[in-house]
C-alpha cells in the first residue's frame, strides 16, 4: 500500500473517532477500521467475515483465514 493510500485512511480513521464514539473516549484504529467495515457492508455478517478472512490471508495468518473462509462457505450454504 503506497503512502498516499495510508495517510487517506488515517485521515479517514481520525473522522470516524472523532465523529462516531463520545467525546473523551480515545478509540482504537481497530475500533474505528471495524465501524468502517461494519457500515460498509451494511452490517452482513458474512461479508465481514469474508473481509476479515481476506485481512489474515493477506498477513500470512493462513490458518485463521481458513477458520473464517470455512465460517463463510458453511452460512453461504445456510443461505443457500
């Protein structure tokens, strides 16, 4: 991810903490990136899910991802 990239979602991340939890309370860039997520995909579950596997994946957490893909494949199934 370049620079450029970075500084946006910071930038991005400090919004949602200031605007999105009660003052005085200092939220976490994880807490943030979650409120993000959560909104983004509109509160589906397995679609977060899916991101998070994706996340993991990504940072070489193979098992873990695997874990959540397996958790998305069984409610895709549910839905299906």
């Amino acid at each position: 991810m370049d620079d450029l990239t970075k500084a946006l979602i910071r930038e991005l991340l400090g919004t949602i903490k200031k605007n999105s939890f009660v003052d005085g309370y200092k939220a976490t860039d994880s807490e943030a990136m979650g409120l993000l997520v959560s909104h983004f995909f509109e509160w589906d579950g397995v679609a977060i899910l899916e991101t998070s596997a994706e996340a993991l994946q990504d940072a070489n957490f193979h098992t873990e991802a695997g874990q959540l893909f397996d958790m998305v494949k069984k409610y895709d199934e549910v839905i299906a």
